[in-house]
C-alpha cells in the first residue's frame, strides 16, 4: 500500500504541480527576454503595440545576507499585471506586500531568516534592506518575490530583464525590436516540464510492478498462514455440518482485520514516504509538495481485487477439509465402537 501511494503519488504530485505552474501562476502567451534595459520611449511603444497587455519583470541573482547566513538568491520584481501571480502549495494567492518582501520557504532556510526579520540584498554594488513580510511554500520559482512600488520606494531604478505577454497581433512586431533578444511560449516551457515525467517513468512502473508483487506474495502467504494454524478448527466445522462457503466467508471475514489496518498504516506510512520522496526531484527552481487524485480510489481497488482473487486458492485449501474432516469422523466412530 505504501509502495502504491508512492507511486501514483509521484506521478500526480509532478503533473499537478506543473499544471499549476503553468497554469495558473504562469498565464501569459509568450515570454519575451530583454537584451538592454528599454529606455521609456520604448516601453511606450511596446505598451501601445501591446494595448497595455503585458507585464514586465526583471529576474536577477544577488547576494542575500541576513544576520545568520550569506546567500545566493534569485531576485523577482514584478510589475503590475496578472500573468505573473505568486501561489503557495495550497493554491492560495500570494498578494505581494506594499512595505516588505515574500520569501520562499527554501530560501529562508538558506538565509535562516523568520518571518518580520531583515534581510539585504546587494546589487549593481548597492545593498538594499528588505523586510521579510511573508515566508511562504511556494512550488516555483524559488527565492526573493517583491512589487515594483516597493523596489522604487527603497529609491532604486526598476530595469525589466522579461516582458510577459498574451497573444496580440502585433506581438511579431514587438520581437523584431532590437531590445527583445528572445521569446519562449508558455505551451513550449510546459513540454520541457513534462520531460521530467518522462524521466522518471520508469522507476514508477518499477516502483508500481514491485509493490504489485511484495502485496500479493505476502497477502498470500499471511491467509495461507491464517489457513494452516486453523486447519484442525474448520475441518471440525466441516464435520458439524459447515458448508465450504461457510468456511470460506470465515476466511474472508478473517482476512478483513489485517486488510483495513494494513491499508490505514500504509496509507500513513505512503503520505509521508511519498513527501520524502518528491523530495528527491526537487530542484534549485522547483519544490514538490505531495499531491493525490483519484488514482488513490484505484490504489484501493487494487488491493480489493487482490484479495478477492485469493478465494479460489483459499477455497482449494477448505476443500481438502473434507479429506481431514473425513478422517477425524472415522476416528471418532472407532472411538464410539471400542467403548462399546
């Protein structure tokens, strides 16, 4: 059971969270990557050409440095717009403060920072104080998240580095800029993020056909075991007039007790392996949060199918009780004769 939550767990924890990713935190048509700073002309040409549909942002690496510890971190200021909103892994909207910064669990691990702590960031040889308003678990991308408002209050120049954009007609004009270097589709980047799935396809089906085989053979082996300790006890059933079905459901009802709590301590067991377990394929950029959908209804169906599909080897074994419960009713005839 837990092997089984592992698997199908991992499989839905990469699919959901890439499809939130870009999905909904990513809504944007294309992304365009800026070679210069635009100068304020140019901005307005875009923005005209565009109809005001776009965002900007700049996304920088930068020093991080609190009090405990010194950091490499990425550094995302977004400007006003909606194809670019900040979710935490409960899907809900992280609204950007307007005196302070959001900062990813993972990097405030890094910085070893809590929340309403300082930290400063330095850039271009300034080094700037942020308040740290909000940490937040947050599945992609990680690191420092703050408003443009916010960037130039602190009396810094905000300098794009990205220009998020939906479909328009004159989005092809707007490449040939000299100041769009270039551009990547939404659609594209999610492909690239299924490769991941592809990746490890094969330790799930691995993980799957192992978890498959250790389930029967020891489900199996624990009825059979059932079976043998009370051989001597259904065979005297079989002698007092029990029918084979009879003895049988006995079975079955006898096998329920170790199915449920197996399926309950595996259920546990499987939630948090499985948490330790996307961890192993989160990377610098991307933190998995376990995940589940319906395929843990078809995980139980499962283990319900193969159980069930033990009844004919069990009913092979009641059947033998007859030859058992035979002997035993000779045995207590001749006991009858001799005290006669």
């Amino acid at each position: 059971m837990m092997l089984l939550m592992a698997s199908f767990g991992l499989k839905d924890t990469i699919n959901i969270v890439n499809s939130e990713i870009y999905g909904r935190q990513y809504t944007y048509y294309e992304k365009l990557n800026l070679s210069m700073s635009p100068t304020e002309d140019e901005v307005k040409k875009i923005e005209s050409l565009l109809s005001g549909d776009c965002q900007w942002v700049s996304e920088q690496s930068c020093e991080a440095k609190s009090s405990m510890s010194v950091h490499s971190e990425r550094l995302f200021i977004i400007g006003q717009g909606y194809f670019f909103t900040t979710y935490d892994t409960d899907g809900n909207v992280l609204g950007l403060p307007v005196d302070g910064i959001i900062l990813s669990s993972s990097s405030a691990r890094d910085l070893n920072v809590k929340e309403n702590g300082f930290i400063s960031v330095l850039i271009a040889g300034k080094r700037n104080y942020l308040k740290v308003s909000r940490i937040a678990d947050i599945n992609s991308p990680q690191g420092i998240f703050m408003s443009q408002s916010y960037w130039e209050s602190l009396g810094n120049t905000f300098t794009a580095s990205a220009l998020l954009a939906d479909d328009n007609m004159n989005l092809d004009e707007v490449k040939q800029m000299s100041v769009i270097k270039d551009s990547v589709k939404l659609k594209k980047q999610y492909s690239e993020s299924e490769e991941l799935l592809d990746s490890v396809q094969g330790v799930i089906i691995l993980l799957i056909a192992a978890a498959i085989l250790l389930s029967v053979v020891i489900q199996y082996n624990l009825g059979l075991l059932n079976f043998t300790e009370k051989y001597r006890e259904y065979a005297t059933l079989r002698v007092l007039g029990s029918y084979n079905t009879d003895i049988k459901s006995l079975i079955f009802k006898s096998s329920m007790i170790p199915m449920v709590t197996g399926w309950i301590i595996g259920s546990i067991a499987g939630w948090y392996f499985l948490g330790l377990y996307v961890r192993t394929v989160s990377t610098t950029t991307i933190s998995y949060s376990p995940h589940f959908t319906i395929d843990i209804i078809y995980n139980c169906l499962i283990n319900r199918r193969r159980l069930l599909s033990f009844n004919p080897a069990y009913g092979m074994q009641v059947n033998s009780t007859d030859r058992y419960g035979r002997i035993v009713e000779v045995g207590r005839i001749k006991c009858c004769l001799q005290k006669k």
